[in-house]
C-alpha cells in the first residue's frame, strides 16, 4: 500500500510542474525557434512558437512509452513480480 503512495505522490507532483519545467525542446527545435522570432510577426499575430513546439516534443516523445507500457504492461508486472522474488 504504501508504494501506491509513493506512486501516487510522484504523480501529483509531476503533473504539478509547470509545463516550462518538463516540456524540454531538442537543441536544434530550440535554434529554429529562435531564428525565426527576429522575424516579428508569424502566421497574423504575436505567436509563442517555442512553447507550441516544446509541448509538441514532449507529446510525441510520451505517446510510444504510453502504447508500449498498455500493452506490455502483465508482462512487465510479472518481470517486477520475479525480480522482487528472486534470491541472490
């Protein structure tokens, strides 16, 4: 019981965090980003392209792991069941 706590506590605190704070961009995302603000105005309007883009990293990166751990996750329960069980 008390590691369902503990899970549900990371969790809390996890989606607490400011987007800013998790929401990390590649170095190349953050160099397009970056040279593309001199240029003013984009797309009609003052735009915060560089948070549109970070947020779309951190989707694409979360989904694989997210589809993987659904369907993998009897087998991957029953590997921590045999790793807590195992003597040595």
């Amino acid at each position: 019981m008390g590691h369902r706590i503990l899970l549900l506590i990371l969790l809390a605190v996890v989606l607490l965090l400011p987007a800013d704070a998790w929401a990390q961009g590649c170095a190349m995302c953050k160099a397009v980003v970056q040279s593309g603000e001199s240029g003013g105005r984009i797309f009609g309007g003052e735009q915060a392209i560089g948070k549109g883009l970070n947020s779309g990293i951190l989707y694409l990166m979360a989904v694989p792991y997210l589809l993987l751990f659904l369907l993998l996750r009897k087998k991957i329960v029953a590997f921590f069941k045999e790793f807590a069980g195992a003597q040595g």
